[in-house]
C-alpha cells in the first residue's frame, strides 16, 4: 500500500482510535486513513524474559487484562488507557500518572517493526531490555506521530505488578508551595512512590463530592499512589502524613487501600469536569519541578490577561501541567493562549508538550523547540525515510 501511494503522491495518515488530542490523526491534507484498530492480535507473550510482541492495534487496556491474572503489568497508561492502542501511544511516546517511576512509552518498546515512506518495511531495536549501539532508529519512530513509518509490530517489554497498590489524598490548601512540595517527594520514590498528581480546587471539590470526602474547601488536592509490599495499617496514612507535614503540607491524609478507588473517582471527576467545561484548549507543558510555582503564577496570569475562565490538573511529579483555558479551541485567543504558554514553558527551561504529541495544533513548536541547527538534521531524516512526505503530512514537519 505504501508503495502504491509513494508511486501515486498520495497521502496516508495511519490512525489507531483516533483519541489523540491535538489533530495527530487527522488527514488534515487530505489522503488516506489507514486504520489500523483492526490489526488487534496479540502475537506472542512471553513470560520468562517478560516481553509481549502485539500488533498495533491492540487497545492498551485488553493488554493490561491479559497480563494481570499473570502477575504483570504494562506500566505505559495514558488517561485514555481503556481505548487507546498500543500502536497510538508508541507514536505519541504516550505516558501516564504512573511515568513518575516508570517512564514513558518510549522507556518500555524494545523493538518495531515499521513500513517506511520509502515502501521499505524494518525492523528496529532488539529482544536485549540494554543497548548502547548508537544512534537509533527506534527512538526516532517511537514519537514521529505516524510521520515517518507506520508500525505494523510492537514488542513491548512487561513488569511484574507490585503486591499492592495504596492510594493517598490531601487537601493542598491554597498558598502552599507545589514546587517545593513536588521536589521533596522525590525523594520519596524510595518509598515506592509511583504517582504524584495534582488537581486544582474545582476538580478537587468534583472528587471529594464523588467520594464524600471531607476536603477542604477552596484548596486543591494532592493524589498519591504508592507501590509496597508491606501491609496496609492504620499507621500507613500517618506516616504519610508525617512526611508531607515535613515538606510544609500540614493536613489530613485520606487512605485509599486500593489506589484504583482513588484513580477512578479522579477518572469521573475528570469527564464530568469535561461535560461542564465543554470545548477548551487543552495544554500540556512541563517545567523543572524547581520552576514550577512560577509557571503557575504566569499561566493563571496570562488567563486573566485573555479574560477566560482556567482549570488545572497536572502530572505533578514529573513537572508536567495541564492548563484548560475555556474558550473556542480554534479561535484566534486560543491560538494566542498556545503560544503565550509555550512561550512560558520554554523561557522556564521547559517543553511545550511533555505527552500529547504536537500533531497540527502544536505544530509550530516543533522547530522552535528543537532550534534551528537540530530541526535541520531531523528534517533530513524524514527526507531519507518519507522522500515523497506522503506520511501523515501537514503536522509538526511544516
Ligand atoms: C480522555 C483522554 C485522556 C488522555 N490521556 C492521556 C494521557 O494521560 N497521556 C497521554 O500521553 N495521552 C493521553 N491522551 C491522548 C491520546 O489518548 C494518546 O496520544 C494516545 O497515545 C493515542 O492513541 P490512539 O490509539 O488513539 O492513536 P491515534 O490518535 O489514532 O493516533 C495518534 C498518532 O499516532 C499515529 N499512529 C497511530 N497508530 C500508528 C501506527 N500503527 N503506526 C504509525 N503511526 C500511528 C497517528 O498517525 C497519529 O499521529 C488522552 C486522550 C483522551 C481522549
């Protein structure tokens, strides 16, 4: 089929559930979808070097399903884990709450199999978890947004899953120190801390009203997920909340036995915060954790200069925000509100986007991010792979 298209000059835009958030799979210069979500088999598992080989279109959730009663576990796990595919999140190297101790998808791909522009089909990485031989192409493909191959075959490697998971949930009162907050708990990893997340007081009122939790009003919270293998006592909660009255946290800690209990009630606190919102830009910057007090400041401020209404949630731990500013997406303010944030998270040493991909929407921080010099040397790279562009064109490549 490649061939057929790079013969002919046709475009084709590879697409596995179409949930990604900033146009990656739209074919917004026309062409062929190549939907993928049919190519949904899971080809081999192998449960002593821990490693399963799956075509693209297995959804990460029916992935999960058949790991858990082996005792392992996939660590990638987008928000939208349930429908996304595993083919969608190598191509947006995608992450989750849990990429604070694991890392992101990129961290867990040992090897692809992938059709070029050139028609040419590959074979990149090996079956080894280490390498060290040089410049790569898997790294390249892994988050190229379907713009320079189409994966047909992922080999992904596994992780045995921890005995148990517990949940933690504090009110972060407004006035408290996030940055300082989140660079202390770094240190907690040692503990078994798997995720460190952060929802601003409205979010925090919709989870608390789910739960029935006596949260504090007007104040944020602070969602905790910690991996151990000791038991759960009465102590647990304490001692968590010792450690966070030590980094300047001085409230309640809520202990959830299963963290699953917590992840879900911050899932439909999540959707129905999307229902009232309705259409939004939806951001995704990060900073170093040491600057992240100023991004707040100067994203709430850059939503007061705009006049519209701001909702946050963020990856904490990882120093990932992600800021709802409530306006027309495709309006010229939303375009203004783009660049005002970017322009933010790069003069904080950051990125414009730490998990999303940039598709056509935030195409234009491609270049600027890179720099001249690099996006020069990358661009010769997709000549060499894709020499027509005929690989899910109009996106980050210009
Ligand atoms: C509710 C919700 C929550 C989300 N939460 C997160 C989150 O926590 N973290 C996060 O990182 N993202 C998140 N996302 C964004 C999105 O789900 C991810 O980017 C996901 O990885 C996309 O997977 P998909 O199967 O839907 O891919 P698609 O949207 O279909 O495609 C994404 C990109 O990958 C390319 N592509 C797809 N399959 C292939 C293939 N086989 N070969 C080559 N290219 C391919 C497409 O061309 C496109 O550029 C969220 C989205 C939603 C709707």
């Amino acid at each position: 089929m490649v061939r057929w298209a790079r013969r002919h000059r046709v475009s084709l835009v590879p697409r596995g559930a179409g949930t990604s958030l900033d146009g990656e799979s739209v074919p917004v210069r026309g062409g062929f979808v190549v939907d993928l979500s049919a190519m949904d088999q899971v080809l081999e598992l192998n449960e002593k070097d821990l490693w399963a080989r799956v075509q693209p279109g297995v959804v990460n959730a029916r992935l999960q399903e058949l790991l858990r009663p082996r005792g392992l576990f996939y660590p990638p796990n987008p928000g939208s884990w349930e429908i996304s595919t595993l083919g969608g999140n190598a191509s947006t190297n995608a992450s989750g709450f849990r990429s604070f101790r694991y890392g992101p998808t990129r961290s867990w791909v040992l090897r692809a199999r992938a059709v070029l522009g050139t028609g040419e089909l590959v074979e990149a990485g090996t079956l080894a978890w280490k390498r060290s031989a040089g410049v790569d192409l898997l790294g390249s493909l892994i988050g190229s947004e379907g713009t320079l191959g189409i994966l047909t075959e992922l080999t992904v490697r596994l992780s045995p899953l921890p005995a148990r998971r517990v949940g933690l949930l504090a009110s972060v009162p407004e006035g408290t120190s996030l940055g300082a907050l989140a660079l202390g708990l770094l240190w907690a990893r040692g503990e078994g801390l798997s995720a460190v997340e952060w929802v601003d007081a409205r979010v925090a009122t919709e989870v608390a009203r789910m739960e029935g939790l006596p949260l504090e009003p007007h104040a944020g919270a602070l969602l905790l997920e910690v991996e151990t293998p000791r038991e759960v006592t009465e102590d647990t909660a304490a001692r968590w909340g010792r450690g966070l009255a030590a980094l300047g946290l001085k409230t309640e800690v809520r202990l959830f036995e299963d963290a699953e209990a917590l992840w879900r009630a911050r899932g439909r606190a999540g959707v129905l915060m999307d229902r009232r919102l309705g259409p939004r830009v939806r951001e995704d910057v990060a900073v170093p954790l040491t600057a992240w007090d100023r991004l707040l400041d100067r994203v709430g401020a850059l939503a007061r200069k705009e006049g519209v209404d701001l909702v946050m949630y963020a990856h904490l731990g990882e120093g990932n925000l992600h800021p709802n500013f409530v306006c027309d997406p495709v309006s010229p303010q939303a375009h203004r509100l783009r660049m005002g944030l970017w322009e933010i998270a790069w003069s904080l040493g950051g990125t414009a986007s730490a998990e999303h991909g940039l598709g056509s929407l935030k195409a234009p921080a491609y270049r600027r991010e890179h720099g001249a010099i690099a996006f020069r040397a990358l661009r010769e790279l997709k000549r060499a792979l894709d020499p027509e562009g005929i690989l899910n064109p109009g996106k980050f490549w210009g």
